[in-house]
C-alpha cells in the first residue's frame, strides 16, 4: 500500500483474495472453492474443441438462474412457443419439425445419470416408430439440449448465477458447417443483436430486446400468424418467458402436469444434492469425474419397441464420428 510506511507489516496481514483461471474453447472458468487445487474442468465436448473451431456467446438474463435452465429442459414448448405458427402439412414429411408439429404433446421418460438427469420424450413417427427428443441436465447448471441430430450435435450451454436475480448463459457448440448454416438460414435464422458493455456490473452481455421494448414484439406479424409470440427467433422467445415470470418465481404457486417430469427430477436431485453438502459434507455429482460429462444429445428415430436408452447408447457418446448420420431428417431445425 503505498500509504504504508516502507517498514510497515500491514501488507502481510490483509491481501487481496484472488481466484485461479484457466482459459478453454473461448470461456474463461474461474475456481471459487476452498480447495488448494481445483477440481477438474467437465469435459464437455463442446468446450474442448480448438477455438478456431468453437463458437463461445454468452447472453444474461434479468431472472434466477434455475428459471433459464428449466427452460431448457422443457421440450414440449417447442411445438407451441417457438412453432406455434406453423402447419405439419408445410413441413417435409418424415422430418423431426414434421413429427414435432404433427403431435405437440409428447410421452416422456426420465432417468437419473451419474451426471444428473437425463430424458427421452417420443412422439409417433413412422409407422412403428418414435421419434424420440434426448437432452441431458449435467451437474451443476449445464443443459444439452435435443434440437439437433442425436449423434451429430455437439452442444452445452451453463447457466451461471450471478446473484439471485440475475444470470448470463454461455453457449458452447462448434462452428456451423455449410450445410448446417444453409438449412438455417433457409429457416429465417439469425444472430440476437447485442448492446455496447457497458463497465457495470450487470451491463454486458445484454440483448438489444429486452423487457423495456417488449422484446421487440412486432403485433402485426403476430396478427398474420407469421410468428406465433410475436418475438423473432428462438432465444428471444425463450428468454422473454423467462424474464416476465419474474426475477424469482412464486413456484408455491405452480400445478406441474406430466410434460414437467424432467423439471421435477431436476429439482429432486438438486436440492438432494445441497442436502448432502450441507448436512454430510458430499461432494456433488461429478465434481471429480470430468469423464461423466462426456455426452451428447439430440433427436432420433426409433423402432416402437425398442429400449430408448441401449438404442442410444453409442449415439449419446462424445467425441464420436457418424459420417453416415443425415442432417436432412432433422427438417430445418439444427
């Protein structure tokens, strides 16, 4: 301190608290721990990938963490909030939109993992067949979602707490390739457009949409059924459901049905899992097994008997090649 007299020893009792970090496919992860060292990073394929192959965003959101992650476990939405306005006749025959719009209410199954939890919600495809929606919630706050081809997408995202009230999402995934891209903007995608950073604590990383513009709700196209919420584009629409359930949701109030079957494990085996820290001193699930971390998920097409989990198995394994896998069955969506 430089108003300390050189002979001081006041420097040797108050210090600056410092915490380790170490950089990793365009995310810098910080250790806030006790330990001495810190515990492995999750091997998430999506974030050991070389940068120049990665793409890393990150976007915050005016709400608690858990409420953006249980968005993203929540499949059945998507038929609804985000296709809301679009025909099963429209869309190519055989596709994963196709079957989506063709029956919005799917069957789902949960299990728990080594890792968290895990589901497959299916809905009747071909004849005798599913078509089965497989996502993954990985300890503490990452999500796999299944929008793409299971098998070929390679996805995380974590949803980090900044206080209660607020919190930012990264998004993980490699670089699209040509064929990804042009589907997608064949399907009228695009970038969220963002605000300057400002130097405050909550002025990064921020949508120029946002809850003081109603998030760009455009009424017209609303009123021609061109956009079933109003909103452009799927991170947009997420996020304002998000936001507008308040900072904190009253959840004494909720009526969950059989759609929330993942939201409920979710909660059981977080709040199991802080029980056991704090009452017993257990270390969460995964903490020093990055190996656990090593999924996928995505959608597939399953024969109507078969076992969704060993039918899956090697499909669900990262780091894993299947040139043979046909983007085209996934209908736009990727």
């Amino acid at each position: 301190m430089p108003s300390e007299p050189p002979d001081s020893n006041f420097k040797d009792k108050v210090r600056a608290r410092a915490y380790p970090c170490r950089e990793r496919g365009g995310v810098v992860w910080a250790y806030l721990g006790t330990r001495e060292s810190p515990p492995p990073l999750p091997d998430l394929e999506a974030n050991q990938l070389p940068e120049e192959q990665t793409t890393a965003l990150a976007i915050a959101r005016d709400c608690n963490w858990l409420q953006g992650l249980e968005g993203d476990i929540d499949t059945a939405h998507i038929g609804f909030l985000h296709f809301g306005s679009q025909d099963a006749e429209d869309q190519e025959p055989g596709t994963f939109r196709y079957y989506t719009l063709k029956d919005r209410a799917p069957r789902y199954a949960v299990l728990d993992t080594d890792y968290g939890s895990m589901y497959g919600a299916y809905r009747p495809a071909g004849p005798g067949q599913y078509y089965w929606r497989i996502a993954q919630f990985l300890f503490p706050f990452f999500t796999m979602t299944p929008t793409g081809l299971l098998g070929r997408q390679v996805i995380a995202r974590a949803w980090v707490p900044m206080d209660d009230e607020h919190m930012i999402m990264f998004h993980m995934m490699p670089k699209p390739t040509p064929e990804a891209a042009a589907i997608r903007a064949r399907q009228g995608g695009r970038q969220a457009r963002m605000l300057p950073n400002t130097t405050g604590w909550l002025g990064r990383f921020r949508l120029e949409a946002n809850e003081g513009n109603d998030y760009q709700l455009n009424r017209d196209a609303q009123e021609r059924d061109e956009e079933y919420s109003g909103i452009t584009g799927i991170h947009l629409q997420d996020q304002a459901i998000t936001e507008s359930m308040g900072p904190i949701y009253d959840r004494s109030q909720e009526h969950l049905g059989s759609s929330d079957a993942m939201v409920i494990r979710v909660r059981r085996r977080l709040i199991a899992a802080a029980r056991a820290l704090a009452d017993e001193g257990t270390v969460p699930p995964g903490v020093d097994k990055p190996d656990v971390y090593r999924q996928r998920s995505g959608g597939v097409i399953l024969d109507a008997d078969a076992d969704w989990v060993d039918a899956t198995q090697e499909l669900r394994q990262a780091y894993a090649v299947h040139p043979e896998l046909d983007l085209a069955v996934v209908g736009g969506f990727v």
